[in-house]
C-alpha cells in the first residue's frame, strides 16, 4: 500500500531521485529508481503499526526567519539552511577536526581514510558558534563538538570556553574517550571550562563489539573515562551504535551498566548504524535496525518491564516546551522538540532496587503518569496562554498543581519519587535545576536512526532539529551532511595530510 511520494538519493551516485514509501507485509519501504544504477528497495521501518502510531504526533513547524542559502532548487540540493526548512536548530554540530586516535570501520569521516586534515581555525570555530546563535527566531542554544575525535586538538578547552563565551547554555563533546581515559584532568579541565556532557560511544559491555565495531578491545577505556568524568563530576550520556547481530543482543545489559553508574551517566542514546559508505544493498538489510525493531529488543531483554507502548517520539514533548516557555516569558530560552516523527524514539525509565532474586524492576515514566492525558491537558493550557487573558500565568500554574495528582498512580510510582512536586517546579522555573531533580533518578532511554542514502526521505531532512555548521556559513542537517555534503564541505577546506 502507497502511503506517500517523497525525495530520496542514489545510494550509488547520490544523485537526488523521486521515491515512493509503502508498507507490505507490516512493514514500511522506500523505493527509488537511478536511470544508471536501477532501483533500490529498503526497510524505512520494521512495522506498519508503530508507523501509524508515530504519525499521531506531527511536529509543529518553526521555520528560520533567516535562512543562509537561497531558494534556487529542490530540497536537499541546496542545503544550508533555506527557507523550506521546517524547524530550527535545537542542537548544532560542529566538526572540530577530521584527525582521529582510531580508525572505525562505522565513523562517518577520519583524516587518515579521506587523506586529507579537515580542521577549522579558532576564528572560524567562533564564527560558526555565532553563526548558530544568530539563527531567528531561535537562537541555538546547545552545542556539541565532533568530529574525528574532539579531544586530539590541543585546544579542545579553549573551544568549549568559546561555546560558553558565544551563549551556549549547553556543551557537550562526541568522543571515543581514549584521552578522557589516559588523561585524568582533562575531564577537569572540561568540566572547569563549562562543558555539560561527554557524548560517549559506547557499543556495549563486553569486548567483543568494540573488536566488530572499533578495531580494538576499547571497553577498559570507557570505564576509566568514566572513571575520570565521575571524579570531575562530568555528566556522560552513552552512545552505542547499534548493529544487528554485533552488539543488538546487550541492549539491556548497556542499560543495567547505565542505572548501576546513574551518579554520573544521565542516558542512553542507541543509534542504529548508518550505511554512509558504498555499503552493498544486501548487506545494508542484514545489518539494518530501525526504531521498530530497537523497542522490541528493549521490550524482550528486559523482560516486557518496558513495552514498546512506552516509547513516544520527540515531538510528543512539544506541549511542555510550550508551556515552560509561555509561563517563564517570551524571553526566556526556547528549545521545541520539532523534528519528524519517524525520526526518534524515546522514555523515561526509573529502577527499583528488588531483594532476594537480585533482578531489579525497571519502572517507565507511563507505567505511573496518563502522559497523553497530561500532554492534552498541557495543550488546552497551552491554548489558554496564547490567548493571555489576565491571570492566565497564575490560574494554569493552579492548574498543573490541581491536576497532576489525578494523573499519577501512587501505588506504582517509584519509591520516594515525588513526581509531581517536581513537574510542577519544572513548569514554573523551567531551568537547568528544576530538571535536574527530575534527571538525577531517571534515565533518558533514546534512539535517534540517521539516515542514508538507502532510506534516505526528504520530508524528515525538512524536520530535522541536529545541524552541523560549516566554515562557508552554511547550516546544514546532520543526515544530508553525512549523506550529501561531507566530502565537498571538508575538501574545500582541507589542508594536506602530513606523512609520517
């Protein structure tokens, strides 16, 4: 069955193709046809259902007042941002270097397979940072450095300071954490310097993964680069790639190593892996995971404790956002979970500590709050804000506090969770502290799936909320600059690799 024509590319040539998305079989497809290297037909997601039910949610749209690049073709050809984008940036990227201490077999870019060094100067650096903050009517308030591998530059503290000095309220590092593990003060240095959080790759608990993934037995530098950010009190949110049959099977065991380190690491972000390369199409369906797929893992390992049912997108989120936003003022930072549908997927999820059989009992945030009871009362007060009759502040903040009770089921809330004390002080400060209290005993279990060239789809290139910067002040999406613009953006500013 048809369900819409869209825009994709050529996995061979990446040329810019006419696409069609169908379901057959309860799953969703992506076909497109190159006059010179024929069709190609791949999984956009593993399940029809769950496709609908992310359609429930459509993302509002926020586009940028003041785009860099013109109009003067079709998406994604003309990308930077333009004015048929859909969302601002919620979090910018900027790739501080191509160098790398390893050589992965799923990075997106090293110096040493492109044969050339990609490092922006300082001066640009701070451009691109400005170039963020300058967007309308949202300036970009998250910022995270990648790369390569961040933390091989010299300068990486400077840098972080940089963010700071530029407006950045958030700054978080990509990293493998090989420096992180071999030199203790630089997580210090780090924290010192303002950076929020380590974006860690993490591709399990076990030694076998990072061999598949990495090249090398890489597990006894994450635990002492975890180590060292818990010593500087440096947050840390995992990052493992996801492949099927690599590290799928320990998802639930990335999760249990999470909570029993939950002074120090906030989240999980899996991220199925993405087939940047000339991957051939057979083997790009034997390894794909979609989102579908990654909540049934996370439903069959830990025991049906956390259903697929859980597991909303991003933009499900939008109604607080609002509502932080319009009761602290029209001044007040905004940050709107705007991206696609089918772009994530993600819950909250506490544990409580069981006796005798030793199994601790996960608990997700809808197993103890109606959260789409809560998200639809959250937009009525939404609605009553815009109207901004007289009063309206106060009488919703007496609204959230008279109601919120008559959506939580004590009797299934974590023990000494007060959760409604503190939604109320996240709605009524909005701030880092507030949220906080809410963080420190949960866990953030997410899955963000980049695209490809394979199931590459146009209309969540326009949604996307993750973009990288680049020196020529351009804007662009994370999955058309992985997909599309890597290599041109990087050669034009290359320098020679030096030869050892």
């Amino acid at each position: 069955m048809k369900i819409k024509n869209t825009k994709s590319l050529c996995p061979e040539c990446g040329k810019t193709l006419d696409a069609e998305v169908f379901s057959e079989d309860g799953k969703v497809f992506i076909k497109k046809t190159c006059d010179e290297h024929g069709e190609f037909i791949n999984t956009y997601w593993g399940d029809y259902e769950l496709y609908k039910r992310a359609e429930e949610f459509i993302p509002s749209i926020t586009s940028v007042e003041n785009p860099s690049v013109e109009d003067m073709t079709s998406c994604p050809d003309n990308c930077g941002l333009c004015s048929k984008h859909e969302t601002s940036t919620v979090l910018g990227l900027i790739d501080v270097t191509n160098r790398c201490n390893l050589r992965c077999p799923v990075c997106f870019a090293n110096a040493a397979a492109a044969g050339y060094k990609y490092e922006p100067s300082q001066d640009e650096i701070r451009q691109m940072l400005k170039n963020l903050r300058n967007l309308k009517p949202h300036p970009c308030l998250a910022i995270q450095y990648a790369g390569g591998e961040p933390t091989v530059r010299k300068d990486i503290v400077e840098l972080v300071e940089m963010a700071k000095e530029e407006g950045f309220t958030h700054v978080q590092i990509a990293t493998n954490g090989l420096r992180l593990a071999r030199k203790e003060e630089l997580a210090k240095d780090l924290k010192a310097a303002g950076c929020n959080t380590i974006y860690l790759a993490f591709d399990g608990v076990t030694s076998e993964p990072y061999i598949n993934n990495r090249g090398k037995d890489l597990l006894p530098y994450k635990l002492d680069a975890i180590e060292n950010c818990r010593k500087a009190g440096l947050g840390v949110v995992l990052v493992p790639t996801l492949i099927k049959g690599i590290n799928d099977h320990q998802v639930g065991e990335i999760i249990k190593f999470a909570f029993d380190n939950n002074d120090i690491i906030y989240g999980v972000n899996f991220q199925p892996v993405s087939f940047a390369g000339r991957t051939p199409a057979d083997e790009v369906e034997e390894q794909r995971i979609t989102i579908p797929d990654f909540v049934r893992i996370i439903e069959d390992e830990t025991d049906g404790q956390v259903p697929t049912s859980s597991f909303y997108p991003p933009s499900f989120v939008e109604p607080i956002a609002e509502v932080i936003s319009r009761l602290n003022g029209e001044d007040s930072p905004k940050v709107t979970l705007n991206c696609h549908q089918h772009c994530g997927i993600a819950t909250y999820v506490f544990r409580e500590k069981t006796e005798g059989d030793g199994k601790d009992k996960l608990i997700p945030i809808t197993d103890f709050i109606d959260v789409e009871d809560l998200f639809k009362k959250l937009t009525e007060y939404n609605e009553k804000l815009e109207r901004g009759k007289f009063g309206s502040h106060k009488r919703v903040l007496a609204g959230l506090t008279g109601n919120l009770p008559k959506m939580v089921h004590p009797s299934r809330t974590p023990e000494d969770l007060d959760i409604v004390k503190i939604l109320v002080n996240v709605f009524a400060k909005g701030d880092y502290e507030a949220l906080g209290d809410f963080s420190k005993d949960a866990m953030l279990i997410s899955c963000m799936h980049f695209m490809d060239p394979f199931n590459f789809d146009v209309d969540r290139v326009k949604k996307c909320v993750i973009h990288y910067a680049t020196p020529d002040g351009r804007i662009i999406p994370f999955c058309t600059m992985n997909s599309k613009y890597r290599q041109s953006v990087e050669q034009e500013f290359a320098q020679p690799l030096k030869q050892k």
